[in-house]
C-alpha cells in the first residue's frame, strides 16, 4: 500500500507545496496540455502513461513521475482507471 503521508512529507522537502489525489477512470485522457509549475504524480493505484518530448512512459502503483513547468504532455490511464497524488511546485499561484 502507498503511503500518502509520507509521499507528501518527501515532495514537501523536495519545495512541492499543493498536494491533491485524483482519480481517473478506465482508459480515461488527457490530450496535450501544460501546468505552469512543477507537477509530481504519484502512482497510488492503476496505472498512468505520460508522453511528452517524444517519449512514453508508464508507471504503476508506488512509482513517481514528475512534468517540468510549461512542458507539453499528454496522459492516459490504465484498463483499471488510476488515483493518484499530485504535488504542486510551492511558488503556485492561483
């Protein structure tokens, strides 16, 4: 089991500020788009399939993957849908 509280405590070392879990359903995408800061996923169930500057990479439950600023990426989940943990870089504005 992934433990939420301390994936928070780590990327709030790491300057992640924002934290928030979301949950996809089965096959469900997201077409090219972009944050304005820093965005960190974790994998707590499911899976996730993100490709951005030519490349694919999918991750699992326990896996972390992280969206520099400003880039462009798409993303698609898994048969089993997918929840997750994303933290937002500190300096957000909103």
């Amino acid at each position: 089991m992934v433990n939420v509280k301390e994936w928070e405590k780590k990327l709030r070392a790491e300057g992640f500020g924002r934290f928030f879990t979301w949950r996809d359903g089965p096959n469900a995408s997201y077409p090219d788009h972009t944050h304005p800061v820093r965005t960190a996923h974790v994998i707590l169930d499911g899976e996730m399939t993100l490709t951005s500057e030519g490349r694919t990479r999918t991750v699992k439950a326990g896996e972390r993957l992280d969206v520099p600023a400003n880039t462009i990426h798409s993303a698609r989940m898994g048969p089993a849908g997918c929840l997750y943990l994303v933290g937002e870089e500190e300096n957000c504005a909103r």
